[in-house]
C-alpha cells in the first residue's frame, strides 16, 4: 500500500485519460501531449523536493524515448542509459524500456 506523501505526489500528476497508441493517427497527438504534461509535472515536482533522478527526452512522434536515470549511494553517483520504444502493433501503447 501506497503511503500518504506517494499519494499526495501522485495526485498532483495529471491524468492520461485518452486511451490510444500510435497507430491511432487522429488521437495519438492528444494522448503525447498528455503524457508530457504529465512528465513535465512529475519532473517539477521532483526538482521541487530535491529528487531529480532522471532526463527523457523523444523523437517527433513519441514512439522512441532516451535519457539517462541516476542514484547516488555513498557519494558515488551510478549512471544508466535509457531507451525505450512504444511499437505500432501495440493497440494500448504499451512501452518497453532497455537500460545499459
């Protein structure tokens, strides 16, 4: 179960209410700009409270993500590469993340 500050945190996120993947050529552009409005809030909200872990970025039609996560442990700063693809033939748009 979730504590209170995860719930308070997450309703401060904007919700994704369209539902579509990319093949959806007339509502995807609207569920992408949802999903950077909730980005954009969720990384504010981060920087607001000192925790800021991670940079995304996507090409022109949001199916391919890149960027970096990190964790700091014993003054030592660990680093990971991400990219992730959201595929056509994934109706729900579904999102497959790879770290290196």
């Amino acid at each position: 179960m979730a504590d209170e500050a995860t719930r308070r945190a997450v309703s401060q996120i904007p919700l994704l209410k369209t539902h579509a993947g990319p093949r959806d050529r007339a509502l995807w552009p609207q569920r992408l700009k949802e999903e950077y409005q909730a980005l954009i809030r969720f990384v504010e909200q981060n920087k607001a409270a000192d925790n800021d872990w991670f940079r995304l970025e996507s090409n022109a039609d949001g199916t391919r993500w890149t960027g970096t996560c990190w964790f700091v442990h014993e003054l030592l700063r660990y680093e990971f590469r991400l990219e992730g693809k959201i595929y056509l033939e994934w109706w729900d748009g579904s999102f497959c993340f790879q770290c290196f």
